[in-house]
C-alpha cells in the first residue's frame, strides 16, 4: 500500500480521550486502541499518559499513540486540544475528563467551583463542537460524553446526595446538551452518546479537582463501585444499538422509555399553560 492510500484509510481512525490518565479514560483509551484506534491521550499528568502510551504500543496493537498534556481549565490549553479535536483524523472523541468540587455549596472557593464548571462543561462543549464540525464535515464520527448518574439522582429523597449540587448540575448539563445535541444529528452518520455511570472504582473521590491526585500507579478511591471494565463494556454496547443514553448497570432501557414520556407530558403541560 502507498503512503498515501494507507494514511487515508488512517482518516478517522484516532480517537481523542481526555482524562485518560486514570480510570474511566485510561480503561476506554486501551479498548478502542485494542480495537485498532489509534489514540490522543489528554490529562495534566504527564508521568500517567506516557506510562499508558508505553502500555498500549508493548500490547501492541499496531496503533499510533500520541500523548498531548493539557490542563482543561485553561484557555490556551483548551483551545490546543480543541486544535486537535478538529483534525482530520478524528473520528471519536471521548469527553471524560472531570472533578467533583464536592463540599458545602456556600463554603466553598469560587475559584474551585469555576474549574468544576470549565472542566465539566466549557470543556466537553467547546471539544464537541470542534470534532464535531470536522466529523460533520467528513460524513462520520462518534461522540460520547460522560456524565453521571448523578444527573439523575442528585436531588432524590429520601436522602439527597449532599455537597454535590454544582457537580450533579454540571452532569445535568452533559446529560441535557448531548440529548439535544444528539436530537439534532438524528439521521446524520454521527452518533452521539451520553454515558451516565454510577459509583465507578477509580481514583476519582481521591481529590475535589484542584490538583491530579499525586502518585504513578493508577488508585482507586476507598467509596467502591462498578469496575471500570464494566462502564466501557456498556458504552460500546450502546454505541452498538445506537441508545443515545447509556446508564451502566441498566439492562432495560425502559426506565429511560419512561423519562422520556414524563418530559413530553411536562412540555404538553408547559405549552397547555395549565395553572
Ligand atoms: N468514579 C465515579 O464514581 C464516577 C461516577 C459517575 C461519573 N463519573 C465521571 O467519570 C469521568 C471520569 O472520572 P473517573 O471516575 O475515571 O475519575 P478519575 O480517575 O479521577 O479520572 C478523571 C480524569 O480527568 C482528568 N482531569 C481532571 N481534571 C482535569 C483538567 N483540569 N484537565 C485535564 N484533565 C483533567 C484526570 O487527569 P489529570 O488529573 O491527570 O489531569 C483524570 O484522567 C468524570 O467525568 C466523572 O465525573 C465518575
């Protein structure tokens, strides 16, 4: 195969990841790329991503590894990483990084809570839009966005999840934009998906944000929860289907049937004006 004709079929084959330093990002980095993707991997800790890129071409997958060290929250960063987002070879974006901030709303630092909201959310719109454009542009292409289940659930009695109110909105914003956003490409080759998990096991109640959690080795925070592995798992059998919101754990779909229908019924309210 000429140079050229093999860097053609590479068109589209690299996926981005952000957050693929540790947890849900570094399990998903390594399944796509044992699914022949090549990958750019994005987080702040760079000792992490080279470690990860070592992985992944040792497993030998044959597949191009690109590491591209960036603090989300930052403006410039971003805007090096939307750069790549928009590049030819795109053809799978993987919004994941995030932080919690958890604490008691009015207590804590604006400075802490202005991260959560530009990692968790200026972040994952400004990528989307920029591979999106390009994927549009190429007639093909995958988003998944990750949220939490937490979006959901945030407020439910009996026992609201305390000190998570700017996370559970910044997740309800994931889960709202990717919806619609997913309304609006309905019938195009993209495919857009939000990924809702639970408590996953990973290093992620180890920090509030502000800074990565320090040490080499990937930990896990002592909270439990799903393994990894199995959220991935989900994912990409929802990528399958083509379910636009995938809830790890969730075998029916039904539960999201009926979120569905109690919308409808509050928009027909809303429009009735019914007092
Ligand atoms: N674990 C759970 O229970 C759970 C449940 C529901 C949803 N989620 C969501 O799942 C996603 C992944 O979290 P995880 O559980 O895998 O936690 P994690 O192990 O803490 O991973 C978070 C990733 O985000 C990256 N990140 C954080 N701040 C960043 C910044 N400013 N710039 C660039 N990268 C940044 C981290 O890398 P660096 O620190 O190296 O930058 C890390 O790779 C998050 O969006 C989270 O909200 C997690």
């Amino acid at each position: 195969m000429s140079t050229e004709s093999a860097e053609s079929t590479r068109q589209g084959r690299t996926a981005l990841v952000t957050g693929a330093s540790s947890g849900i990002g570094a399990a998903y980095a390594r399944r796509l790329a044992a699914r022949g993707w090549d990958t750019v991997l994005v987080a702040r800790r760079a000792q992490r991503l080279d470690d990860l890129a070592r992985r992944l071409r040792e497993e030998g997958t044959g597949t191009r590894v690109e590491t591209l060290v960036a603090d989300l929250s930052d403006p410039a960063d971003l805007a090096r990483v939307a750069d790549r987002a928009a590049g030819d070879d795109i053809g799978f974006l993987l919004n994941n990084a995030g932080i919690n901030g958890y604490g008691p709303f009015a207590d804590l630092d604006p400075a802490l809570l202005r991260k959560v909201l530009d990692v968790n959310v200026l972040a994952v719109t400004v990528l989307a839009r920029s591979a999106v454009a390009a994927m549009r542009e190429r007639g093909r292409g995958t988003l998944v966005n990750v949220a939490s289940q937490l979006a959901f659930a945030g407020s439910l009695p009996p026992g609201p999840l305390p000190e998570r109110a700017v996370y559970g909105g910044t997740k309800g914003y994931v889960v709202t934009f990717t919806r619609t956003l997913a309304a609006e490409l309905a019938g195009t080759p993209l495919h857009v998906q939000v990924l809702c998990p639970g408590l996953t096991a990973t290093e992620f109640h180890r920090s509030r944000g502000e800074e990565p959690v320090e040490g080499r080795e990937q930990q896990v925070h002592e909270d439990g929860g799903m393994p990894v592995h199995q959220v991935v798992d989900a994912s990409l059998a929802a990528l399958d289907t083509g379910d636009v919101v995938c809830v790890p754990g969730l075998r029916d779909t039904t539960p999201v049937d009926r979120l569905t229908e109690a919308e409808r019924t509050l928009r027909e309210a809303a429009r009735r004006g019914t007092p």
